[in-house]
C-alpha cells in the first residue's frame, strides 16, 4: 500500500504542477480508501514544485454511484451520436 500512496502522489502531484486546482476529487472505487485520504497528502510535498502544499483531496460526494449511474447514460449518448453519423437507408 505505501508503494501505491507514493505513486498517486506522484501522479496528484504532476496534475498540481500542472493545472493548480482547487481541490481534487476522488471518485470510484478509490475513493472508498480512507487511508489515501491520510497518506498521500503527507506524500505530496516532495514531488509538488512549492513550498507547501494547500490542494486538499476529498472523496466524491456520491462515490461509485456516480460511476455506475454515469456509464449508462454515457454508452446511451455515445451509441445516439453513431446513429446520426449513419447515412439514412431508404
């Protein structure tokens, strides 16, 4: 597990460097490890261009159910913008 915290410390640390969000927030099933909540902020400084690090890292509000709520819809709207791409067949 500490192999994992350091690496999505890294990774949230790149997305920092980069875009100097607000917030980050987790969702999925990642979201549900309290300890990552603990572990990667503490991780952070060493990889963030500054000198402290105030980017706090939340849990989605609705977590899994989002996603799993999301993916229908997403594979519906994918699927009606192929259909208009069709030619009409008469």
């Amino acid at each position: 597990m500490i192999r994992y915290e350091d690496r999505m410390a890294r990774g949230l640390a790149s997305v920092i460097n980069l875009l100097d969000p607000d917030v980050i927030v987790m969702g999925g099933g990642v979201s549900n490890i309290a300890r990552l909540y603990r572990e990667v902020p503490l991780r952070l400084g060493q990889y963030v261009f500054s000198d402290t690090v105030s980017t706090p890292i939340v849990p989605a509000a609705t977590a899994i159910q989002a996603a799993c709520a999301g993916r229908p819809g997403l594979a519906t709207a994918s699927l009606n913008t192929h259909r208009r791409n069709e030619p009409e067949l008469e």
